[in-house]
C-alpha cells in the first residue's frame, strides 16, 4: 500500500479533504468541510429565514429556493428531517460573509436585518445576483425581490439568477432613476443597497419615497472610500447618518463589517414614522 490518497473531495461541505493517505490508500476520502465525518446539524438563526450549520466549522445557511442548483458555486448541505416514512431532504446553501454584505452584518451580529420570510424587499445593486440569492431563499415563495442593477453585464447573469427563481423580478435600469421602473415595483417593507456610489443616501431616498411603505426600513452598506476617499471612514459613516435623517429616516444601528470588509458599514433606518410614532415620541420627550 504505497498510499496514494488523492482524496477526491466530493462533500458538499467545504470540500477541503486532502485524504491523508498514510499507506491505507488514502483515509477520509476527502468528504470535505462541513460534511466531513461528523453529522451537520442545522438550527434556526434568530433571524427567521437563516440558519446556521453546525459541523466541524459552524456556517450560515440558507434554506434552498430551488434545491440542486449552485447559484455560484457555493457549497450546499442537505440534511434529512423528520422520521421513518416522512423523511425529507432539504438543501442548505452555505452564505458566505466575503461576498455578501447581509450575511457580514448578520454574522457581524446586527440586531435585526429588517426581511424574513414573506418580506418585499428592494435590492439596489444586486449585481451578478449572488447575494440577491440569499434574499430570495430567506424572503420565499410569499416574498419577493425586486432586484436592480445598472450594469449589463452582471445584469445578464442575475436575469438567468431569476429565472429560476420565481421570487426575483429583475430590474436592469440605474437606481438613480426610480420612476423608469414604478410600474415594476409594488411598495416594499425594507430597501437594501449596496450600489458604492458617493450619492448613494440620495439614490435610497428617492427609491425609499415611491416604494418603501411607512415605518419600513433600510439596509445600507457604506463604502467609505467610494463616498469621499480623503476623510476618514468613521467621518464618512457619520455623515451618511446625517443624510439619511434629512430624508426622513431615523437611523436605529450601525456596524462596521470587519473582519469582511474594510472601511465598510452598514447602517439601519427606518422611514418616517407614521402618526402614532410620532406621538409616541412626543410623549417621550
């Protein structure tokens, strides 16, 4: 037994099974991550529609809209609930904080991300989609996306992203330009952008006016040094803050996204208070 443990690395895990190959012939065929060996367990996040896999590393997940399909070639688990005759499998899609700003901040430990299960959601640069995936997963079959991107290019991709998914409605137009797409766009309880554009507060209020519904929200990733490069980002965050109250919101968190990002933030509002809030405050106060 010379040993040669290629170590095919099938799991669906992280798939970094080396296979040890100490003249066995190759031990643990290289299942890989998160499958390797050890059962997965999946439990709810306290964030309904997430969901956190626990196995040799703990991952955040979400439930697959449309199993056996990788969006970008991201890992995928599937576990088996129930008992005897009712056994069903259902597939995770494992979300990885490097490449989307929402699944940073949840793991970043933001209070509330503002969507779950049957949420609408405005997606401002969604991009090649990615990410918009994720949403879509967590907000499901009652929810929806309305997902724009200026961009051809990654516009392409997200149009194929959607066709698979029922929930995301596609929209390749300039976010700057909201009233090009009201006729695509029902209200909305929740705005998310991530489009790294220095009038990016301005682009949110414009969408925020037509489409986001009274005491909704917004999810804002700031880029610090798209903004303006020469002050520093706290400074940038702050004056972003400041905006967004000029527009109506009243900003209820903030929360830089390291280790994920550098000089990123994300910043939560929530969009002019109806009547009873406002009394609520002058109470307050």
């Amino acid at each position: 037994g010379k040993g040669k443990g290629k170590g095919k690395g099938k799991g669906k895990g992280d798939g970094k099974g080396k296979g040890k190959g100490k003249g066995k012939g190759g031990k643990g065929k290289g299942k890989g991550g998160a499958k390797g060996g050890a059962k997965v367990v999946v439990e709810p996040h306290r964030h309904e529609g997430v969901f956190i896999a626990r196995g040799k590393e703990d991952v955040l997940v979400t439930r697959s809209m449309v199993p056996g399909d990788a969006v970008y070639g991201e890992k995928r688990i599937t576990v088996e609930e129930g008992e005897g005759d009712d056994k069903t499998k259902i597939e995770y899609r494992v979300w990885n904080p490097f490449r989307s700003k929402i699944a940073a901040a949840i793991l970043g430990g933001v209070d509330s991300i503002h969507m779950g299960p049957g949420s609408k959601v405005l997606y401002l640069g969604a991009a090649s989609g990615t990410s918009v995936s994720h949403v879509s997963d967590l907000v499901g079959e009652s929810g929806c996306v309305y997902a724009v991107e200026f961009s051809h290019r990654p516009g392409r991709d997200l149009i194929n992203v959607a066709k698979k998914r029922t929930n995301i409605i596609p929209i390749i137009e300039d976010a700057r330009h909201p009233q090009k797409y009201r006729m695509l766009v029902g209200m909305v309880d929740c705005v998310f952008a991530d489009v790294a554009q220095p009038d990016q507060a301005r682009i949110v209020a414009l969408n925020s006016h037509l489409f986001l519904k009274n005491e909704g929200h917004c999810v804002i990733s700031v880029k610090a040094n798209c903004i303006d490069s020469t002050a520093p980002a706290e400074h940038v965050f702050a004056q972003e803050v400041t905006k967004l109250k000029n527009e109506q919101f009243k900003p209820l968190e903030q929360l830089t996204l390291e280790p994920y990002e550098r000089d990123h933030a994300v910043v939560i509002a929530r969009y002019r208070d109806s009547d009873e809030q406002a009394k609520k405050k002058q109470k307050a106060s």
